[in-house]
C-alpha cells in the first residue's frame, strides 16, 4: 500500500462519523457531504503524521467547514423565522436501513433539528459537538473563537432553547406506531374526539412547503401526514387547532404510507405515486406533542418512496 492508499484508508476510518457530524450541524445531507469533501482536501493536504488524535482533528476540521456553512446559509435565508426542515432519512416501519445507522446514531429524531436551525451558528456547533459528540469545550472554544468557557455559555444557552420545545420522543418504537396510527385513523374517520385523545394539549405542528409563490398555500396543504392543511410554511399549537386542519387535510383522499423518518414513526402521504408530504410525529407519554412536515414539494422530488413501497 503506498502513501496516498493509506491516507485514504485513514480518511474512509472516519468518514460516516465526519458526516453524521455535519448532518446534526447542517441538516443537509447534500451539505454534509460537501462539508465532508472539503474535509478530506483539506487532509490530504496536510502532513498528519505527528497528529495523535486524528479522529478529533477532522472532527474539528469537518466542524469549521459546517459552521462557514452554517453562516453563510443564515445571510442568504429569507425568512429566518419560518420552520425549516432538514433532509428527511427515510425507512420502511419495521427498522433502520444499516447505511442509516452512523447518521442516526445518538439523535432524537427530526424535531431536534428542526430546533437546532432556530439557534445560532455558534450555539448549534457548541451543543451538538458537546452534547451528542461528547467533545470537550477546551477543543471547542478555538473552533468558534471562543473561550472554553464562553463555549460552554453557547452550549448551555442552546439546551435550554431545546429543552423548551418537545424534541425526545419515548423510546419505544412500537408504542410510537401505535400513537401515530390511531392519529391517522381518527384523522380519516373524522373522529374530532379521538384525535384530541391522542394529542398533547400543547401540541405544536411545524411545517414547511418551501416557496410558495404569492404567499399561498401549497397544493395539499401543508399539513400533509395530518397537521396545518392548506397553511403555508408556519407553526400551529394547541390540540384543538391541530384536530382540526387534521380533519380537513383527510378529506383530501391521499394514501399514507407509514414509515420511520429519521428514526421516529411517521408517515408520507402521496398521490399519484408522487409524495405530497412527510411528517413526522413526535410520541411522548403516549401523546404526540410534535408533527413536523416537510411538504416542499421540490425537495419531496428527490426522495427515494421505493424503500417504503410506496
């Protein structure tokens, strides 16, 4: 094996934990794997053989690139202050897909990433290097130009910001399912009570059709696994508001299909065998307190509906 072989052979060690990193840090797995390409030029060209840790140099390196991102994205942003949601890593119900595992490892499903891209740059990088990462602050602080304890600041800022909003769902996947379908259920029966049943009263729908011309609604609504139909991109809370655009958005007829998106239960719904939208559905204590939809219907294009049969 030459020189180049075995740089690249270290590199590949590394690289599903590189992109899971900017995956949490970016939400964009097209993003995340440019942060990643950049990571990897910027390794060959250099001499890392006195490097003891290398995984935590391109961790760093990786982190640097994601947070020029990070920045650069916020400045060409419209409107910071609508949801925005992150790619979607789509599963058949019954389990995570092996190549899905490293980017899923530690998260808590979409809800989390939906609240990290309301922080800042730097407090984004600051919690989920500490706190999913488990990278120390004295190797944070130099990455965001920071002292370790103003890094800590950020970290700290950026969890009581997440603690504020549903994001962890009960771990048992089964239990979820069962929430999430007896919420499809009532939704398509009509059933107004049976729906507030299953509903945290402080339950927040997040949802984002992408730009839609005028300032209207998305075709379909943009409630489209059973939240805010005919809204645009915007948030409803409250579990009378949410049962009731749930009621609406099934009077719509199209099939839903039950899925895991990003590890969570959730649903796509399609017509035609096109995907209208993807929700999904944050359980805990056998409530859903979150629904976050992606119905963007030019980043609905690119998803693969064949893992799920649909």
């Amino acid at each position: 094996m030459d020189d180049q072989d075995e740089k690249t052979e270290r590199f590949e060690e590394h690289r599903a934990h590189l992109r899971a990193v900017a995956y949490r840090m970016l939400g964009s797995l097209g993003e995340a794997d440019d942060a990643v390409q950049e990571a990897w030029i910027r390794f060959d060209r250099t001499d890392t053989t006195e490097v003891e840790n290398l995984r935590g140099w391109l961790t760093t390196v990786v982190s640097r690139v994601a947070l020029n991102m990070l920045r650069a994205r916020r400045t060409r942003r419209e409107d910071p202050f609508e949801p925005h949601m992150p790619d979607v890593i789509l599963d058949r119900p019954s389990g995570t897909d092996p190549e899905h595992e490293a980017l899923l490892a530690d998260s808590v499903g979409l809800a989390l990433l939906v609240v990290l891209d309301t922080l800042s740059a730097a407090e984004r990088l600051a919690f989920v290097l500490h706190d999913i990462f488990a990278v120390p602050f004295d190797e944070i602080a130099p990455i965001v130009d920071r002292s370790p304890e103003a890094a800590r600041q950020l970290a700290s800022r950026a969890r009581r910001r997440i603690q504020g909003e549903p994001t962890v769902p009960d771990v048992d996947l089964a239990r979820q399912r069962e929430v999430v379908d007896a919420f499809l259920v009532a939704a398509r029966e009509g059933d107004f009570d049976a729906l507030l049943a299953v509903l945290d009263p402080d339950v927040v729908v997040r949802a984002d059709v992408g730009a839609v011309p005028g300032g209207g609604g998305a075709p379909g609504g943009a409630g489209g696994a059973g939240g805010a139909g005919g809204a645009a991109s915007g948030q409803v809370r409250g579990a009378v508001e949410v049962a009731r655009r749930a009621m609406l958005f099934a009077q719509i007829g199209l099939l839903t299909h039950p899925a895991l998106v990003n590890g969570v239960a959730g649903a796509v719904t399609t017509r035609d065998g096109v995907a209208v939208s993807v929700g999904a559905f944050t359980v805990r204590g056998g409530k859903v307190v979150a629904l976050d939809i992606l119905a963007d219907p030019d980043r609905l294009r690119s998803l693969d509906l064949n893992v799920l049969g649909a």
